[in-house]
C-alpha cells in the first residue's frame, strides 16, 4: 500500500509537467493569403505568413519580417478540420484552422468607433 502513493504522485506529476511543457511550446503554422485581410489593425497583403502562436499573443510573420502581432485565443473544435482556413467578416480574420488538428484560433473582431459628434454648445468665450 505505502508503495502505491509514491508511484501515483509521480504519474501525476508526470502527467501535469507533460501538459504544461505543451501550452510553453509556441505554435508556428504556414499558411498562404490569396486576399487582402485585416487582423488587428493591421492589413495583411496576399502572400504567404508564418504564424506564431505564443500564449495569447499570435504574430505574423512574412520571410523574416513581422507584420502584426495580435491578441489571440486557441480553442478546441471539437473535430479535426480537412484543410486550412481562414474565417472572416467584412474581411477582418476572426478564426484560422488548419488541417488535421482540432484547435482553432480565434481573434476578436474590430469595432469601429464613430469619431464624437461635435457639439452644438461652444465653451470658449466669444
């Protein structure tokens, strides 16, 4: 019985050092853009990008220039996807899924403020 405690704690232990050896592991996918989209505030020309996913942060990478670095967040599916893709709205990217893997990555979208209306009272002197 006394033997059985150690060996469960270290399976434990092994365990969770294997699942955080995983999230400490930055995420580096290709992926090619046939069209222009915004991510971020940035806008991404058609071409091929590297994306590095680290945390909650994701950069895109073109050759060795970086061209955005934006909040991200990785999700699981549920499913594995067949191909790559690029989900977007009004042509701003909210979510890239590769192929064979069952985590997406999402991205918020952008809201657009409207610039203050001017107002109709003046507080200068006149």
């Amino acid at each position: 019985m006394t033997n059985r405690v150690p060996f469960r704690g270290l399976i434990l232990l092994a365990a969770l050092a294997y699942s955080f050896s995983a999230w400490a592991v930055p995420t580096k996918k290709s992926l090619h853009i046939q069209h222009r989209f915004q991510v971020g505030d940035t806008t991404l020309a058609p071409g091929d990008y590297t994306i590095v996913v680290d945390g909650g942060e994701a950069t895109f990478e073109q050759g060795r220039k970086v061209v955005a670095k934006v909040s991200c967040a990785v999700k699981e599916s549920g499913e594995k996807f067949s191909a790559d893709a690029i989900v977007y709205a009004n042509a701003a990217i909210t979510e890239i899924r590769f192929a064979g893997q069952s985590q997406v990555i999402t991205f918020a979208p952008i809201t657009t403020s409207n610039p203050p209306k001017s107002s109709s009272t003046s507080s200068g002197d006149r």
